[in-house]
C-alpha cells in the first residue's frame, strides 16, 4: 500500500461454518468485495492453497483520507435496510467491523486520535457486531 492509494480501510466480515455467501448477498442487497463457503480452496499470497475453515464475506470501503467516520457511514449505508438484522441470517456465526489505518511515523510521534461519533457506534452496535481498531506505523 502507498500513500498515494489509501491510508486504510474500513471492512465488515461475517463468519461461519454454515454460512451461505450468496444467502448473505440477497439478503444485504450488495455483492461482497470476497466471500467462499467453508471446505473451499482457497488461494493464499504465496502461491500455496487452503481450505477454508468457515465460510466468509467481506466488503470494505477504502480510506483515501482519515475520516474514519465517513467510511464507516458509507459502509454501513452500502449494507442496506436488512443491515441491522444480519445476524438473524442463518449460518451467520459471528461478525465485526475492522478499521484498519496506516499512519506516519510523525502521526505517531504526535499521538494518533481516531473518532467515531455515536452515530457511528450505534449503526454498528443495532446490528450486534463488535468494532474492531488496528493502526499500523509505515516507516517510509
């Protein structure tokens, strides 16, 4: 990733053993960015290959700047008005929204701030999905 693409993302996943990916895009109204089905052969960035554990989908929004909360509205608005029942979908196990952002070493230095606003949280928290934050140094 370079600067000039993206600082991060910000991505929703759903996970379970019997989880239909194509149940969970009907269902949303949006085609997923990845999704396979558990027992599917999957194809890893080493060239090697593995089956997957439980089944997944997953659509993530980029973040071109670091206003985290505009991704994460998009986001959520791109899930549609089934969103806040997701996990009522069958073979649905678990889910989460992952915001993953890249700072510089100067943001570090300085102290890095990520806000969401209660809006943001409580589109997140109807649908009973946890957030989850990462927030990686780029050296360069």
């Amino acid at each position: 990733m370079t600067k000039s693409e993206k600082t991060g993302s910000v991505s929703i996943y759903f996970h379970g053993a019997n989880l239909d990916p194509e149940n969970v895009t009907r269902f949303l109204g949006v085609k997923p960015d990845a999704h396979w089905k558990a027992g599917a052969e999957r194809s890893l960035a080493n060239s090697a290959t593995a089956r997957a554990r439980t089944g997944m989908w997953t659509l993530s929004i980029s973040l071109m700047t670091y206003n985290v909360s505009e991704a994460l509205a998009k986001l959520v608005d791109a899930l549609g008005n089934n969103f806040p029942d997701i996990l009522s979908l069958p073979g649905i196990e678990s889910g989460y929204v992952d915001i993953f952002v890249c700072i510089s070493r100067d943001q570090s230095d300085a102290g890095y701030t990520l806000r969401l606003s209660n809006a943001d949280i409580s589109s997140i928290s109807a649908a009973g999905l946890d957030v989850q934050v990462t927030v990686s140094v780029d050296e360069d």
